[in-house]
C-alpha cells in the first residue's frame, strides 16, 4: 500500500511538473538587464490604448469596424486601468497610474487616433508628461463577441464563402494574442514585455474576464514587483 501511495505520488509530482512548464512557455517575458532598476524611479506611468486587430478583417476598410475596435480598444484600457487602481489600493507602489481620460483627451490633441500617426511610445510619454507608457496588443483571429463586428464577419464570410463555393463554418472558441509592452523614456527603450496567446469563448466573450484573466499575470511579471528582481 505504501508503495503504491509513494508511486502515485511521483507520478502525481511528474504530471503537476510538466503541467507547470507547459503553462509558463505559453508565455514569453522580456526584462531588459536593468529593468528593475530604471522602475523604481517611475512616479507616473500611463495605459496608452491598446491596439485592437482583427486579423481575418484586416483586408476591411470599414468605419463602423474601424469605430467598433475604437470602442474595444477604449473598453481594454477601462478594464487595464481599473484593474491596476485596485491593485494599487492594496499594495502601494511608487508610481501612480494616469487618468485614462486625460490621457486620451491629451492624445487626442496630438493626433495620436488619426491612421497616419507616427507618435512613438517615447514621444507619448513627452506629451502626457510621464515616465513610462504601457501598451498592448490584442490581436483576435475573429472577435465575435459584439454584434457589429459579428455582423461585419458574417458579410465577410458570406462574401468568401460564394467567392469559394464553401460553406461557412460557425466559430464557437478562438484564441487571442496579447502583447504588454512598458517603454521607458529616460533611457528611450524598451524595459519590459509580456506575450502570451489565450482562448476565449464566443458565447462568453468579455474584455473584463480578458483582462483579469491575462494582465494580473502578465502584472506581476512587471519589473515593479519584487519577485522580478530574480531575473
């Protein structure tokens, strides 16, 4: 009996082992060699909104797409930058988060939402007077969780389908490609990045379960935590 006890328990260890390194090379994380150090002088960074793609409509140029993702990149950076107010209420960091409003109002002015924009994340943080920009990238392979973005796929299939004598197949789970990024302006380069890809749910879609699915992670990776001084 105890032998079967101490085998189940190895086996149990091997399965938990490898269930373990499957989960942490599903994601790719990126510290520059002094990352730790250059964050602890930020006091303010900011969330820049987030670009969201549609990859089997990026062949579109339609407006209401175009407003729709605008709409989604506004509600991702919403959930981002709550998220962090709540963490902040918990553990207090140095640095303070800025407005999402006033950071969009500011970008704005500066034409940072017109399609010819050549803003880098260092000019940005010029312009909003801070630190360090985090951005993101949310890249969807189909997002068919709003109904105008539903109903501009559904077109879009519609179209490919008579094009290729096929019919079209109903998506029920996809994945989507997240990728955090915190840029550093004094030393002008980039100090910290986070990539990992995660499956959602059509029926289920929410940028809220998203973001707290996926930025807690990728947040206590982030070179202001104490654990990332083991890097």
């Amino acid at each position: 009996m105890k032998k079967i006890f101490s085998n189940l328990k190895q086996h149990t260890f091997s399965y938990s082992f490898i269930l373990i390194l499957l989960l942490t090379s599903c994601s790719k994380v990126f510290y520059s060699k002094d990352a730790v150090e250059i964050s602890r002088k930020h006091k303010t960074i900011a969330i820049i909104p987030p670009k969201v793609i549609v990859s089997t409509l990026l062949h579109l140029n339609n407006s209401s797409l175009k407003e729709q993702l605008k709409n989604e990149s506004y509600i991702f950076q919403k959930e981002m930058y709550m998220w962090m107010l709540n963490k902040k209420n918990k553990i207090p960091y140095n640095f303070e988060v800025l407005d999402i409003e006033i950071v969009n109002s500011i970008l704005k002015r500066n034409g940072y939402f017109s399609d010819t924009t050549t803003l880098t994340p260092f000019d940005i943080c010029k312009i909003l007077g801070v630190d360090a920009v985090i951005s993101s990238n949310y890249n969807f392979a189909r997002l068919i969780g709003n109904e105008t973005i539903q109903a501009i796929t559904d077109t879009s299939k519609s179209i490919s389908a008579n094009q290729n004598n096929y019919p079209r197949s109903t998506i029920i789970n996809e994945d989507v490609d997240i990728v955090y990024s915190l840029y550093d302006l004094t030393t002008q380069k980039l100090i910290w990045n986070f990539n990992k890809k995660i499956p959602y749910s059509a029926k289920t879609y929410s940028q809220n379960k998203i973001v707290k699915g996926i930025f807690k992670k990728a947040f206590k990776k982030m070179p202001y935590n104490s654990k990332t001084e083991k890097i």
